[in-house]
C-alpha cells in the first residue's frame, strides 16, 4: 500500500468514526425527543380531561342558574300579573260606579 492509501485509509477511518459519534449523538437527542413528546402528549390530556370537565361544571353551573333565575322570574311574573289583575278590577269598580253611562258611552 501506498502512502496515499494509507492516509486516504485513515481519513476515511476518521470520518466514519465522527460519523459514528454524531450517529450516537443523534440517537440520544431522538430518545430526549420522543421523551419530552411523551411528557407533552400526556399532559395535553390531562388538560383535554381538565377541560372537559370544567365545560362540564360550567353547563351544570348555567343550569343550575337558569333554574335559579327561572324560579325568580316566575314568582316575579305572578306577583306582577296579580298587580295587574287588581288594577283591572279597581278599574271596573269605577266604572261600574259612574253609571251605566259611562260603560256604554
């Protein structure tokens, strides 16, 4: 073998061996990688699961307050028709006591 092989030989040795090592290297980034993405993954679906649960609450909580208003708003409503009603009824009274005609008229 020449001296040219030779140093041809070893440059090549040289380099595969560097290859080797960044192969290594890479390998080992690939394995923190696929770690840190196993982290990420899980805790998206702790916050998917999170999520969905509060979405849960929040639709009972609104339930829960439509309820609440409509008991509210019903008690409110029959409070103001009896109001009303009453109204009407004084109305007729004095009607009725201004005469006949005064309805007819």
């Amino acid at each position: 073998m020449t001296a040219d092989e030779e140093k041809t030989i070893k440059t090549l040795e040289t380099r595969v061996r560097q290859l080797i090592l960044k192969f290594q290297q890479l390998q080992e980034d690939h394995k923190e990688l696929q770690a840190d993405l196993e982290s990420k993954d899980n805790e998206l679906q702790a916050v998917k699961q999170k999520n969905k649960q509060l979405e849960t609450d929040y639709a009972n909580l609104k339930m829960a307050k439509m309820l609440e208003v409509g008991d509210t708003d019903l008690a409110a409503a029959k409070q103001r028709i009896n109001h009303l009603v009453r109204d009407v009824d004084k109305c007729i009274a004095l009607l009725k006591a201004m005469g006949p005609e005064m309805v007819e008229g």
